[in-house]
C-alpha cells in the first residue's frame, strides 16, 4: 500500500465514511476525483480496495448517472 492513509481496510472506511457523508450516489470517476483529491489515497488503492467493497456488498449500484455510469451508496452492511 502506497496510501498515506495505510492499509486497504482504513481505505475501505474512509471511502465508506465519506460515501455515508455525502447522502447522494456518486459514480467512480467522481468517488475517484474525490477521494484522492485529499492526497489520503493512492489511485490503485482505490481502485482495489472499491472493487473489494462491491464484491463484499458493501456498496451497490444505486442508479447511473448523465453519462450511462453506475452510481453507488454505501450498503446497510456498508454502513455498519
């Protein structure tokens, strides 16, 4: 891990924690734009660590944007 932040578990939860926060579904790219405008998190972190938090269900579609791109908010199982 490359992050700042540490490990992909502290990644999982920040980009959870910020998700809960922001109370609108955001597409990757802008999920992406955000998250490592903080300089918390590496990009291939992200990308690994995101991939991992729909694989576990702990976040799910939630629509698609202007563009056609999936959207996501953080699950019930996210959450908790």
């Amino acid at each position: 891990m490359a992050s700042p932040i540490g490990s992909k578990r502290n990644v999982k939860i920040f980009v959870l924690y910020l998700m809960q926060n922001i109370h609108i579904p955001l597409d990757y790219i802008t999920l992406g734009e955000m998250v490592m405008h903080t300089d918390y998190v590496a990009y291939l972190d992200l990308a690994e660590a995101f991939h991992e938090m729909v694989d576990d269900e702990l976040v799910a579609t939630a629509g698609q944007n202007e563009r056609g791109e999936a959207c996501y908010l953080p699950t019930e199982k996210g959450i908790c």
